[in-house]
C-alpha cells in the first residue's frame, strides 16, 4: 500500500511539474510599448532559452518591418502575434537575425515575442513602419 501511494505521489508532482512549465511556456509576460511607429527599440540581455515579448499598437494598412540582431551567434527567433493570439508572422530560421514583414488589416495591436537558444546574447528588436 505505501508502495502505491508513493506512486501517485510522484506521478502527481510530475503532472505538475509538467502543467507550470508548459504554463510558462506559453505565457510570456509582455510590457506595452505604445505606438509601433513611435518605438525606438529595446535591447535585452538574454539567457540561454530566454525570451521576452512587447506589445505595439499599429495602423491598418501599413507595412510593418520587425527585426532582431545579437551580438553573438545565438539561434534567436521572432514571432508576432495579432489580439486574437494567431500568428501573423514568424522567422524561425538559424542564428541571430530574424525579419518579419506583415501588414495590419486594421487597426490594433500586436504582441512581438523573442526567444533565444544557444547561450546568452545581447539581443535588439527593431520596428520600422512605413509612412
């Protein structure tokens, strides 16, 4: 019987342990950075599978040009994210420059989430929006 109990106590922890992290996987805490055509960038020290995510307000109608550069060669990857939590763009590719372009259908905003891997990087998003 304590053989059993033992058992469901570790199998309890370990779907807990399992829900908080897929939890905080999920839900990144991002900071609101007002207007995309007003953001002057932000640059983060990252950690080895760090990642931090802004939210910016963009027009309907104007192209929108995100980016991200490190100092080191680190596989950072960037995702944008409109009110509904789709994904509207994303540049998954190697190392750590990522561009992604989209267009607003209208107005609103927009969550940008980083993620690096690969070691500790000084990491810059920019945003350009065209006028």
């Amino acid at each position: 019987m304590a053989w059993k109990n033992w058992q469901v106590g570790a199998l309890a922890a370990l779907f807990a342990l399992a829900m908080l992290y897929s939890v905080r996987a999920e839900e990144v805490k991002a900071t609101d950075e007002g207007k995309g055509a007003e953001f002057k960038g932000k640059t983060v020290e990252m950690k080895d599978k760090g990642e931090f995510a802004i939210i910016l307000a963009f027009s309907a109608g104007k192209e929108v040009i995100a980016t991200t550069k490190g100092d080191k060669e680190t596989d950072v990857h960037l995702f944008v994210y409109d009110e509904n939590k789709k994904v509207v763009g994303k540049d998954t590719s190697p190392g750590p420059k990522c561009k992604v372009k989209f267009t607003p259908a209208k107005d609103g905003k927009f969550k940008l989430l980083v993620r690096n891997s690969g070691g500790a990087n000084k990491v810059t998003l920019e945003v350009e929006v065209a006028k």
